[in-house]
C-alpha cells in the first residue's frame, strides 16, 4: 500500500484535510488530558504542497475548517517552504533546508 502523507497532490484534499485533522484531534485530545479547560485560540499547519496554489491550500483549509474547525477559533495554513524562511534572522546567516516534501519536485 502506498502512503503519500498529506501532500494534496499526490493524496488528494480530503484525504490529506483527513490526515491533518486525525493529528489535530490526537494532539488535542493529548493536552486536555492533562490541561481539560485547554481552549486552542489558532491551530497553525505547515505543510506540502500548499504553496503552489490558491485553490489548494483553500480547499485544504475548508475541509479543515468542516472536520474539526470547532476545536479552534483561527486556523492557519501555509507551505513547508513558508515554514522554513520564517526562521531565517534578517541580520544573521543561516541556512533552511526543506527536504523530502516532494511538492517542488513535481
């Protein structure tokens, strides 16, 4: 059986807004076990394969929002790649790799 992870391209969107909620509601379910009043105020997801369009990265984000957008008030969604420059200092070196999405490599 071939996993394609969460990259709407290669699994399709509900497939990955699935996966991406499975992972929510375990990490969610987790820290109630010890914190039950948690309230989550913005639920923030890097991922592949939603850089490239628009369309996608919606699609995901709406799906999201349909399976478990109660669980939190805000919900942002953005690219691996996204991900990576935003720990990039302006005024210090340092280097960020993104390797083994498989999104750019298409």
């Amino acid at each position: 059986k071939m996993d394609f992870g969460s990259n709407p391209y290669l699994c399709g969107v509900v497939t990955a807004a699935q996966r991406l909620a499975t992972l929510f509601h375990d990490v969610h379910e987790a820290l109630r076990q010890t914190s039950p009043s948690l309230q989550v105020d913005t639920c923030c997801i890097t991922m592949s394969g939603v850089d490239d369009e628009e369309a996608i990265r919606s699609s995901v984000e709406a799906e999201m929002n349909r399976l478990c957008g109660s669980s939190y008030q805000k919900l942002i969604l953005f690219g691996d790649t996204t991900a990576g420059f935003g720990f990039l200092e302006p005024d210090r070196p340092g280097i960020v790799l993104v390797a083994g999405t498989g999104s750019v490599a298409r």
